[in-house]
C-alpha cells in the first residue's frame, strides 16, 4: 500500500476543518483587504485640428513679445540715461562731435618796427598787430591780426635796432597773408593782449 506525500499545500486534515469553526487570518495583501481593480477604459487617440496654424501663431506672437521687450529694454536705458550727476561723479558721456572747420595755422615772421618792444615779448604771449601807413593827410592805422600767439623770438643779428626786430606769429593763413601785404605798404607795431 502506498502513501502519498503530504504537502504544506494540502487541505488541513479532516479532523481540524470539522471541528474548528474560527477563520483562519489571511496574509496581508492577499487580496480580502484591497479594493477590487478596474480597468482603464479605452480611449481612442487625440487628434488636435490646425496644429500647423497654432503653432506658427505661436511662433509669430513669440516674435512680437521679445520686439516688444527689446523696445521696452530700450526706452528703460534711454530715460536712465547719463545726468549730469553722473559727469560730476567722474562717469565719461559721449558728447556729440561737433563739425568745425578745420583752421589751417602757419608760421609767420613779422618785422616790427620797434625793436624794443620786440625785446619785452616772451614765446606764448598773445598780441595785436596794428600797421600804420604814413599818407599825405595824416597817419592811418588798422589792426591786421588779433590774438596771435608768439612762437619765437629770434635773437637780432646787429645792434641796430634801427629797422626793427623780428618775431614769428601763429596766424590763420588767410592772416598771415594780410600780415605780409602790410609789412609791405606800412610799419608794424604791437601791443601785448
């Protein structure tokens, strides 16, 4: 006679189901203690019409912001622009270049007629040239270049003083021109500005 194996699976003898009537615990997540499942019904896919359209829409108003905000951005920087404040805190601020007519300046020596006059100038000085022009009626006397700067003093090659001394003007070459036409006519003098 053979007998069969018992296994831990096997029904509980006879004996123990017939007389216990208590319930035995199931282990936790056995399935008594959680709710039922239910499945996820199905749904077709969702199909958005016009997403070409929507999406350059998006594109163009993306566009308009950021040139409304670099509009924005650019007004802020101009109304917080450089004060005057600013310039006296030592900040550099672009001042527009004014155009002017670049003022050619020569070299033009000059005899005055007094050479002792010449001797009281130094290099930097500022001085009026006036040329009197001797006539029949009387003497004339117009003035041919004003504020020009003395650049040099030469040093006179005789004592004699006689006919004058030498001194180089910077002049505006359109004065330096009216200085020797009346170098030529009239005698020269100076007077310190």
């Amino acid at each position: 006679m053979s007998v069969a194996p018992s296994s831990p699976f096997s029904s509980a003898p006879s004996s123990l189901s017939s007389s216990s009537s208590s319930v035995v615990p199931l282990p936790p997540g056995s399935g008594s203690d959680a709710p039922a499942t239910c499945e996820v019904p199905h749904f077709a896919p969702v199909r958005v019409r016009g997403g070409r359209y929507r999406l350059r829409r998006l594109v163009r108003h993306r566009r308009r912001a950021v040139a409304a905000g670099l509009a924005v951005t650019a007004a802020a920087l101009v109304a917080a622009g450089p004060r005057e404040a600013d310039r006296a805190r030592g900040h550099p601020v672009a001042e527009p270049v004014r155009q002017q007519r670049a003022v050619e300046r020569v070299s033009a020596p000059v005899r005055i007629a007094d050479g002792a006059t010449v001797r009281l100038l130094r290099p930097g000085d500022r001085v009026d040239v006036i040329a009197a022009e001797e006539t029949a009626t009387g003497g004339d006397a117009q003035v041919v270049a004003r504020g020009a700067r003395v650049t040099k003093v030469p040093e006179p090659l005789d004592a004699a003083t006689d006919s004058g001394a030498l001194v180089v003007l910077s002049v505006p070459r359109s004065t330096a021109a009216r200085l020797a036409g009346a170098s030529a006519t009239a005698r020269l003098a100076v007077t310190v500005c």
